[in-house]
C-alpha cells in the first residue's frame, strides 16, 4: 500500500512536469513512459524471484517457523498460491498508482465504474471457488480480480501513450 502511495506521487509529480499540459513534449511523455517501464520491470524482476523460491521453501519456511502443525496442513499450499499471488499486487498497484495520477475526471469516473463491475465479478468468483477449493480458491478469486484490473490499468496506459 505504502509502495503504491510513493508511485503514485512519483508519477503525479512526473505527469505534472508538463506532460499533462496542453504542450506535451515528447521528451515529458518518454520520461514518463521509461519511468513506468523501468518500475514495471523491477516489480516483475522481483516477483519471479519470489515465484521462483517461494512455493519451493514454503514447507521448509513454514515448518521452521510454526512447526509441523501448520507446515502438515493447508497452510503450506496456501502459501504457495500467495507468492505467485504477490506478483498480481504489485503488478496492480503500479499501474493503477500510474493510471490514478495521469487520468483525467471522466477517465477517472470510467474506472470507478469498471472497478466496480470488477468487485461484482469478484464476489461471485469467491463464494464459487471459496466453495471449490477454500483458501487456495480465495486466493485464486483475488488473482483474478487483480488480473482483470491489471488488464484494465494497461489498457489505459497502452492508450495514454499513443
């Protein structure tokens, strides 16, 4: 939360330089656009790190921690689903702290309404997999919330620099 915070003020203070302005230079626009690219590419640098070492070592992390009470359980795939479930949060924070600070009104109001259409879908996507497959389904509904806002936010950014 707190990252997505300090982007989206990163990225307010790069789209108030003058990029947003009538005269948009394409200079502005390129700063901007290498700045969301590079914070992009470091979150996903980052989180395959995690998908790669995370459901790996989450038995071992778990039993070292809590013992073979929780590590014997559904924790560990839990915790396995979560850490490629880190990589959809960062993903959406970035580009929605991007899409929140370059937006105008309307566009704005757009995505409260697409945010709010996606919350609907979520909901019945949790009680459907919460059903199904418990907390690994929760998780799994969360992914896909994530991954839909995610498409949405890049939708946007795809057309904001064109």
């Amino acid at each position: 939360m707190l990252c997505a915070l300090s982007l989206d003020l990163y990225f307010s203070e790069r789209a108030n330089d003058g990029s947003l302005s009538t005269g948009q230079t394409p200079e502005n626009v390129s700063n901007l656009e290498g700045s969301l690219l590079g914070a992009l590419k470091l979150i996903t640098l980052i989180g395959l790190v995690v998908i790669s070492f995370g459901p790996s070592y989450s038995y071992t992390l778990l039993n070292l921690l809590y013992g073979r009470r929780y590590s014997d359980g559904e924790a560990t795939a839990v915790l396995r689903y979560y850490c490629v479930y880190i990589i959809f949060l960062a993903m959406n924070g970035t580009s929605e702290a991007f899409l929140h600070s370059v937006a105008n009104e309307n566009q704005l109001k757009q995505s409260n309404n697409m945010l709010l259409l996606f919350s609907a879908i979520y909901t019945v996507l949790n009680v459907a997999f919460i059903k199904s497959a418990g907390a690994v389904g929760l998780i799994a509904a969360n992914s896909v919330n994530m991954l839909l806002r995610i498409s949405y936010s890049a939708v946007f950014i795809n057309e904001y620099f064109k």
